[in-house]
C-alpha cells in the first residue's frame, strides 16, 4: 500500500453555479475535514459566473492554504468573447498559484512557463502529451472517456516525462459543452438574460427521456453525464499504472465524506466492498458509472473483475 | 413489424394474393438478369456492404402488389419478387413509393432527405440500410437506365412511361 | 474581396466525381476508418480510391482535401501517422486537422502539404487559433459554428491565417471535439473513433398510432407523431423532460439544418476563405444540387450580380433551417 499512500487526491474547479455562501461553506469544510492534498479553483464554464466568486476568492484560497492544501487556479473551457479571452490572458500571467489551462488560448497566452493540462484539452494521446510536455506542460488531466488501455500507455508516457498524471474518480462526467445556454433555454431565455436561473440546479438539472429514462443533466453551456462516474474499485489500478492524482469533482454531496471515503481505500484501511457501500449511502440514488474506463457506453456500471 | 404507410396506402384489390402472386412470378427472371449484371459491373458495391451482404433487404414499394427480397451476397446472390405474406424474416426493410425506391437506386433522391419527410421508412438493422444506401450511391450512372438498356428500346420506353407516370410530388 | 472557394463533402468516389462536376473548388474527404469524424459504415475511401480520386480531381482543377480530424487514444498514433503518409504520397492538397500530436507529426515530417485546422480542434479565438498557426504552421481554420458575423470579421484581423466557415448542411450544436455525448450511450467515441449515433445503434420504432421513436442504444431520442418531419437520433437533436418542462421539450436545438445562403455577400466581405458543405454522409444527389446551387451563388456574388437566393432555400425546402448563431448572438 506504500505506493497508493502517495496518491494525491484533488477536488476538481465545482462545475456548478453555486452561490457565494454555499462555496464559502463547501470550502470551509474541505479546508478543515477533507483529505484532499490539492483543490481547483475558478469558473471553468460560464464566463458570466465568475463576478460573483472573485470577492470571495483570495479567502478561500488562504483558508485552503492554511489547511495544508495546494490551490491550482483552473481557466475556461470556452473562449471566444472578449471578457473570456482577458480573463484567460490574465489568468496565464499569473505566477502566485499553479494554473491548469483548458483552451488552447490559454496554451498560447502562457507560452513555455509552468502549467498544468486540463480535462477539456483532449490530452489524448502519448504525442500529443509528449508536444505539451516540450511547451511546459508539468500535469495532465487525461480525458474522461478515455479506456483503460489508453490511460495506461498515456500514463507512462507522461510520467517518463515527468510529468503528473490525473484521473477523474468521482462525479458527472462533463460530456459536452456549446456556445448556447441550456438552462436559460429550458426557461425560455438566452444567455444574455439567463438571470442565473443555472444556481436553482446545485447538482445540474435533470433531462429524462419521454418513456422517462434520466439520461442527461444539463449545467448552463455543458452537458454532463447523468450517472456520476465512481472509479473506487479501479484506483488500484490506476494508481498501478502510475497515476499519480484522482480527481473528485464537487457534487451537491457530502464531499467531505466522499473524500474520506477514497483516502481510506487508497491507504488500505477500507474493504473495497465496504468503502463502495459507503459511497452508496452518501449518494442516494444517482446511479453510478465507469463504463467508460472498460470502453463500455459511459453511464454503463461494469462489474470489475479484479475486485475478491 | 406493420407500417403506418402499410396500412393507410396500399390499395387492397379483391384478389390480390392470387394477383401479387401471378406478378412475382412475372418479374422474376428479369430481376436476376438485372442484379446479376449490376453486381458484375459494380464488385466494389460489395466491399461497402461489409458484414451486411448475408443480410436479407426487403424492398418494399408500397404500391406494387409484391414486395422485392434482396440478399446482396456476392457468392450467392438473390434479388426476387415476394409476395408480402411470403417475405422471409428480413434483417431490414425499406418501404415508400415505388418511384422514390428507383431515385434512391439512382441518387436522384437524397435518402436522408425523404426519411426525413416520412416518405421513406426504415425499420430492422439500420446499419444495414445505411450500408446499402452507401454501397448504391458509390454507383456512377443510373443502375435505373442500365437496366432499361439490357432491355434495348422497349426497356427504355418502358422507363420513360414510368417517370412519365410518376410526376414529382 | 476573399477567394470564396466552395469546399465540398465527398463520401465516396462517386461523390467526390459529382461535387468536382458540380464545380467544387475543394472537396474534403476521409479513410475507412477512425482517423476521421465521418467514420460511417460504408463510407469514405480506400487508399487505392483515394488514388485515383486526387487525380481526377487535380485533372480537373479541384483540390483534396484528407481529413484526419479525430484524436488518436494512446496506443493508437500509429494509424493517423499512416494515414497522413499515405496522403502525403498520393499529393492531397492539405490534411485537416485536430489532434496536436498529428499536427505536429504533420509537420515535421510533410512540412509540404498545407495543414488545416478542423473545426473539431475548436479554436475560437484569434489567441487559439494563433497558438495552431505559430506552432504548426496552420495555413486555414475551420472555424467553430457558434460565431456571429461581426466575431468572424475580428477574428479575421487578429489572425495570420485563412478562415474557413460552415454554411450549409448539419448543424452540430456542440462545441465539435468536446462531445462525448455518443460514447456516453454507445461505447463509440466521436473524438477517438469518428462516431456520432452510430447507425449499429439506431433503431426506428413505430406505434399503432402512427407515431415513430427514433432510439439510440435503447434510448428513446425523439418520437415524431404521424405528420411530423422525422429526424436521425442525434442525443443533441432529442426531446427530453426536465422538471419544469413535462411537456419534453429540444433541450438543445430542433432538427434543423443550417442555412446561410442569404449571408454570403456578407460572409465574402468579412473576409471568409472558404465556404464548407457539410454532409459527407449525405448522397451524390444531395452533393450534386447543394454544390450546383452554391457554386452559381458564389459566382454570382463575385461578378456583382445579385445571387439567385431562393434556389439554395429550396435545397431544405420543408425541413427547418436556420442562420444559428451566424446572424445573432441571440442564438445563444
């Protein structure tokens, strides 16, 4: 179990628009109970959002800090407006915290300092790994429907570069995003008027088919899985194949708890069955995936085969 | 599986099984020859068909009393006239106008296009179907006025009576 | 005033015959395989076709363009290489592009031929396309569909490179090469394998009342009553619930095709290159009477006569269509 003790686990940027009180909380309680080693802070999908966390920000971070975590500043995913590319241009300029980049504008504002490769920049591949590596690249967030078999030959590639590798462990799992705001079109609105009706929906809004099957949640311009992803049985895996970061991504859960209950299986003091069972309990009905870590349809629950 | 198009279209004419019977039996050495000399000028049809040249098509011209039966295996080719209650359990199905059938064979129609309208219906394998399409639409020329022309000039009256007959829309 | 050049889908040869008949300055076009986003069943070229289809069409003063505009997985770099070589030797025109390692690959190796940027590579501001043209040398950017006019004309003189803009064909409301909506359902990854609600998952189911669901993967995408225009089960072209919309509603958009045949003069003065017909998928009639129809349009606009506008309206005569996010913001 040495090996998985090094194991970091991150709390990913929250997708979510959130209001100011609820992050202030949410980070309050990561910061005194959450055995998480590095936290991602900032708006990554709506540019329209980010007004309302910049007050609180410098205090979240110093609160996170002075718990011994390690804050990473995380970009857009989408830039095209002109508030969108300053924010990211600013963003890159930064030297005070580590910075994970998510649009290639991003890439080209930060030139060859120090950064971190996001999840919505289609880390793919070991070439495409090896050419961020040689622009400055220190960490990778591999992409969520990647299989397996490509995770690990991506691993080993980027660690041989010395680079960290992450994985995305817990939560939905972001499967689109668009120029168009769905929540502000679900209430006949667009997106220069949404009015932030996105902050009624802490954990994304429902979409079910006509013979009601939950398929989708929506969360403004990005589409996530309905199911959160739940990798607990494979981070032994993972951890094996040299993944040295799991990400948990922020849902309208008991995260401390969720936190909890990851750090204990990876240092060995859990039963995996057990830890699942808790897992369970702290996230009610929404269902569970990892079909794409088996190149299974994404919302798909693969039994692992490995688990005693 | 029974279509809408089916059962609101088709003309039901007393005495149409003996009819439809009759008729298949008509067309179907003709039916040979034509598809056996198409799949000789046009072997690389085959290649985009894939797994799917085991499957059974019925082609289903909802006006005509029999439907058609094509199995596109190159090692055993069939292309036949059924009567509809003699079809074999098809792997997939293609139904609408006659005519609009013969502008699919020939690309003068866009699939995607009149399935969108409705006046195309799919149901079965629907990788099948996309694979046949695909297969046909790599067919330069008319497979429509080839077949017209194994006929000589009575084939190809025969062609022009039938556009004739078959106004756009 | 821009080249307007008229870039044309090709799925098979045949196709690609009939857009440079039809007067195709361009047509683009893939393997059969995952190294492009048009991985259909039956579809695209073998090498040999490919062959004999870039001479046909240089013979005729049409160029080809070879997309390789899907993300390879780790592992499986190797096909792209290959498929960049093996269109390298036959002298296609310019390779299109979204993953950076076959970009670089690219590069370096067949710094000759002309690179792309695919719309799949998502690069939306002057900054990220920037970041595609200083490092690899991108000559043209196919640029996102979401963009109104206005951006298009900035962008255009923030850039060092040609810009390429979608105006007729299927309109993908997603940001192109951030959607995993297919695998999520299918286990088939637009990104990795080139798929997008692939047919092997389609089924049409009818109902005694006349009506018709389209499934994808067992799930119900839409359900057309009786005299309603059908759509294919694209999951970001359904019709779901949410918790105030029981009625279900197209959470993301209508089935509806792009349009913007009235917009070229403007597309033309903004300083667009090039102008892309999506519908590699599409049949040789749908390629024959769209380019036809755009390329008299275009040749109209260039010699300052007025475009005969009504026959490119007709092409999605009875289906929706739509300007999206080209004319208004409001879009979004």
């Amino acid at each position: 179990m040495a090996v998985t003790n090094m194991t970091k686990l991150t709390l990913g940027p929250i997708a979510y628009h959130w209001s100011a009180d609820r992050r202030r909380d949410f980070y309050a309680r990561i910061a005194d109970e959450a055995p998480v080693d590095e936290v991602y802070l900032g708006e990554v999908i709506c540019s329209k959002r980010a007004p309302f966390q910049e007050a609180d920000l410098p205090t979240i971070i110093e609160r996170l800090e002075r718990a011994g975590k390690r804050v990473v500043l995380s970009s857009l995913a989408e830039v095209m407006l002109t508030r969108e590319r300053k924010a990211t241009a600013d963003m890159a300029a930064m030297d005070s915290h580590e910075i994970e980049i998510n649009n290639a504008a991003g890439l080209y504002a930060r030139g060859k300092r120090p950064h971190r490769i996001g999840l919505f920049m289609n880390a793919y591949n070991e070439a495409t790994i090896k050419w961020m590596a040689d622009q400055g690249a220190t960490h990778v967030v591999l992409p969520t429907e990647l299989p397996a078999p490509a995770i690990a030959v991506a691993t080993r590639v980027a660690r041989d570069l010395g680079l960290d590798v992450e994985v995305q462990v817990f939560g939905r799992a972001s499967l689109a995003v668009s120029a168009r705001c769905y929540h502000a079109r679900a209430h006949g609105r667009t997106k220069d008027n949404c009015q932030f009706v996105c902050e009624d929906d802490a954990d994304g809004m429902p979409l079910t088919t006509s013979d009601d099957q939950p398929i989708l949640r929506v969360n403004g311009i990005q589409t996530q899985s309905e199911s959160y992803v739940d990798l607990l049985p494979e981070a032994t895996r993972l951890v094996g194949d040299g993944v040295t970061h799991l990400r948990l991504m922020p849902q309208a859960v008991d995260m401390v708890a969720v936190a909890q209950v990851f750090r204990r299986t990876l240092d060995g003091d859990h039963e995996l069955s057990e830890a699942e069972a808790e897992l369970r309990r702290i996230c009610g009905d929404t269902p569970f995936s990892n079909g794409f870590f088996y190149g299974e349809a994404g919302y798909r629950r693969i039994a692992n085969v490995n688990r005693v | 599986m029974t279509s809408n198009t089916d059962a609101v279209r088709r003309p039901r004419l007393p005495g149409h099984r003996p009819v439809a019977r009759l008729s298949a039996a008509i067309a179907q050495p003709i039916l040979t020859r034509v598809v056996r000399r198409i799949a000789e000028r046009h072997p690389s049809l085959f290649a985009r068909l894939g797994p799917h040249q085991k499957t059974d098509f019925i082609i289903d011209p909802i006006e005509l009393p029999f439907a058609l039966h094509l199995r596109p295996d190159p090692d055993a080719l069939i292309f036949r006239a059924v009567p509809r209650d003699l079809a074999p359990v098809a792997g997939a199905a293609i139904r609408g106008r006659f005519m609009l059938l013969l502008e699919l064979v020939d690309s003068e129609e866009d699939g995607d296009a009149a399935f969108f309208s409705r006046d195309l219906e799919v149901t079965g394998d629907t990788e099948a179907v996309v694979r046949l399409r695909n297969a046909l639409d790599d067919v330069d020329g008319s497979i429509a006025e080839e077949t017209a022309d194994m006929f000589g000039a009575p084939g190809r009256a025969i062609l022009a009576r039938l556009r004739r007959s078959y106004p756009a829309n | 005033m821009s080249l307007a050049e008229l870039i044309c889908p090709a799925g098979t040869p045949a196709a690609l015959r009939t857009a440079v008949d039809a007067g195709a300055d361009a047509v683009y076009c893939g393997f059969q395989d995952a190294t492009n986003a048009r991985n259909f069943p039956g579809l695209n070229f073998t090498p040999d076709e490919l062959a004999e289809s870039v001479t046909y069409a240089h013979a005729k003063g049409a160029k080809v363009l070879l997309a390789l505009n899907t993300y390879p997985p780790a592992g499986r770099v190797d096909l792209w290489r290959q498929a960049a070589d093996t269109g390298a030797r036959f002298g296609v025109d310019a390779f299109i592009v979204a993953d950076m390692g076959v970009a670089d690959y690219i590069a370096r190796t067949h710094p000759g031929v002309r690179l792309h940027l695919s719309v799949q590579a998502a690069a939306s501001s002057p900054e990220a396309i920037r970041y595609y043209c200083e490092n690899f040398g991108v000559k043209r950017v196919v640029l996102p569909r979401i963009l109104t006019i206005p951006e298009i004309r900035q962008i255009r003189k923030e850039i060092p490179c040609e810009i390429e803009t979608f105006i007729f064909g299927n309109h993908g409301l997603m940001v192109e090469g951030r959607c995993s909506l297919t695998n999520y359902l299918t286990g088939q990854s637009t990104n990795l394998d080139g798929v997008c609600s692939p047919a092997s998952d389609v089924e049409y189911v009818r109902h005694d009342d006349g009506s018709m669901s389209s499934q994808l993967a067992g799930f119900t995408i839409d359900c057309f009553g009786p005299d309603e225009k059908a759509g294919y089960p694209t999951i970001c072209k359904g019709r779901y619930t949410a918790p105030h919309r029981q009625e279900g509603y197209y959470a993301f958009e209508e089935p509806i095709s792009l349009n913007l045949s009235r917009l070229l003069p403007e597309l033309i003065e903004a300083g667009v290159h090039a102008f892309k017909i999506e519908g590699r998928q599409r049949s040789k009639s749908y390629v024959r009477n769209v380019v036809k129809a755009f390329r008299a349009a275009v040749d109209d606009i260039r010699a300052g006569r007025e475009a005969n506008i009504a026959d490119l309206v007709a092409l999605t005569e009875g289906q929706k269509q739509t300007q999206g996010a080209f004319e208004t913001k409001k879009w979004r």
